[in-house]
C-alpha cells in the first residue's frame, strides 16, 4: 500500500529516526548497531549518508548516546529520555479526549519594547506563542487559559521594564471583531485536520481487508505519528464555547487512536525484522507501545517527571522556538 499523502513534506531522517525509537526502543539500555538504524531509515527512502548524518547530528545534540566495539557503531536512549518520551507521548495520545472548562478570565499580557530593543520584542512574541498565547494586537497577547505565572516569568527572564500581565474578563458589547477570540484564527488549522483525515482515514478499510503488511504498518504508523504530533503543539485547545460547529479534532484524533493502535503489532514486526538482519537478539527485546500501555506507563511515572532539563526537553523547546519564528510547523 503506498504511504498516505497529507500535503506535508516527508519528514526529515533526525525526526524519523527518534520517532522509531521513542516508538519501539524506550526503556531499553542496550545500544543498536547503525547498520541497523541506516536499513531502518532506509524503509523511509533515506539513504545510507543521510541515515549516518542523521545518526550523528543526534548524538551531537545529546538525543543519542554512542558505543562503539570494534569497528561498530551503536546508538541508543540517553537516560532519563524515557520518561520524557512517555509524558509527551502520553500528550500526543491523550489531547482532544475533552475541551478544557474555562472560568471566563483571560490572561493578557501586553508590553511594549523600543524598536531598538527588536531582538528582545521577536524573542518574548515566538515565546508567548510557545506557551499558548495568541496577538490580539501587536503588543497585547491573549488566552483563555491561566497563564499568567509562566507569562510573568517569561517577562522577568528576558528583562522587560514595561510588560503588565494580567487576568481579566471581557466587557460585554464591544464590537465583534475586536473580541479576545478573534486572535485565533482556526481555519488553517481545521483545514490541516480535515486534510489528515483524508490521509488516513482509508487505512482503517485497508486494514479491515487485511491488504497492509510489516513494511507499510512500520512506515505508515510512524508518518501518522510524526504528522498528529504538531497538533498539540499548534492547536491552541479552546474551551467548547469558542470553537466553530463541526469543529473536526474528534474526528482526526479518533482515526489517529485507531490507526496508529491497531497498526502496532506488523509495526513492530518489521522493527524486528530489520534489526534481526544486523543483530537477532536485540530484535528480540522491540516492541510497540499502544494507547493502553502508554496510560499504564504514565502512570507508573509517579515523580519522575520531565523537568525541562534533559537534552531531549531542550531540543523540543528550541524547535518549537524555530517553528513559530518562522511562521509555521516543521516536520
């Protein structure tokens, strides 16, 4: 079966490569040989030069530890990643199940930095957009949510003299489109989950009729994980009484949950199978991990929580800093 095409453009070999362990490898201490990880990547079409550079700008980074023995390179979960994969994977999993109760108080945070100061004023608007505020004006930012302490502290840390932050309700009456709302725009964002539908929403026939295998299973669960991922981060999660009717998040995380669930097992059938071509015992310690096993994992976690301060956290956030910088998502 070809590979669903969403739109987007085919995610990069770092992105692939962390999807695939953090999909099948977490929790496991032993390293994997890059013979293995370069035919694993070559499952996607990426080549054996990408696959290595790949590898490699990794562990520059600190996202892979490396080993070698002889001749051989290997590459596994630096420690503590684990955990962070389980929380953000369980996010991934878990967001749109419910819309958020909402108060009726906004956060608003309002400022103004001298034009001499631009470097600062680019730098507080990308992080406010990271932590879920919206412009209403230039220098006024608004959300539904209680952001106001991390708000604060943005302010604080990038030493801005003239910032108030604030959570307050809106006057009843004022004109329509000057309305806290209006600094979400949603259409884009609707379009790109109607647009994942389309995708992958026959994959649930093809499965039915028994027409995907291994090979398809592995590439197709690991293109819908890394294409959902960018919905927590961009979907600004409104309470229900903001949304538009026929707000169509249920439905693509619906066939998301299904997919990517019944896909698991002939995904990590042919993890294993590729690994085995390099090393059949390590094949023999993969495996996939469903909706449920995530929950009972997250649960577990108890006060080993991510603290935004492994490499993994950092790279994520340094990501997410690049993205809203340069005005949309990457893959």
């Amino acid at each position: 079966m070809p590979m669903p095409d969403d739109g987007r453009a085919r995610a990069e070999p770092q992105l692939l490569l962390t999807s695939l362990l953090g999909d099948h490898w977490y929790w496991r201490d032993e390293h994997i040989p890059s013979a293995a990880l370069v035919r694993l990547l070559a499952e996607f079409g990426i080549g054996r030069e990408n696959a290595r550079a790949a590898m490699r700008r990794l562990a520059a980074k600190g996202l892979l530890t490396t080993s070698r023995t002889g001749r051989t390179t290997a590459y596994g979960i630096p420690p503590r990643t684990s955990e962070v994969i389980v929380e953000r994977t369980h996010r991934m999993l878990t967001f749109g199940a419910a819309t958020p109760e909402w108060d009726g108080y906004w956060t608003v945070v309002a400022f103004s930095v001298p034009e001499q100061e631009r470097e600062v004023r680019t730098a507080l608007r990308a992080r406010l957009r990271v932590l879920g505020l919206s412009a209403l004006y230039d220098g006024l930012w608004v959300s539904p949510r209680d952001l106001a302490g991390p708000a604060r502290e943005l302010v604080a840390e990038l030493g801005i003299g003239r910032a108030t932050v604030l959570r307050a309700t809106e006057v009843p009456g004022g004109p329509a489109g000057g309305g806290p709302a209006s600094a979400f725009d949603l259409d884009a964002l609707a379009t790109d989950y109607r647009e994942f539908v389309a995708a992958y929403a026959p994959v649930r026939a093809e499965l039915a009729a028994g027409r995907i295998g291994p090979a398809d299973a592995l590439r197709i669960r690991t293109e819908l994980r890394v294409a959902w991922r960018t919905f927590p981060e961009r979907d600004p999660d409104l309470p229900a009484e903001m949304l538009p009717s026929e707000w169509p998040r249920a439905a693509a995380r619906q066939v998301f949950l299904e997919v990517y669930d019944r896909l698991g097992p002939l995904a990590e059938h042919r993890f294993r199978q590729v690994l085995a071509e390099v090393d059949p015992d390590l094949a023999e310690l993969a495996s996939h991990h469903d909706s449920a096993r995530v929950a009972q994992l997250h649960a577990a976690l108890g006060g080993r929580r991510a603290r935004g301060d492994t490499p993994f956290e950092q790279a994520v956030q340094a990501r997410r800093l690049d993205e809203v910088q340069r005005g949309r998502p990457s893959v």
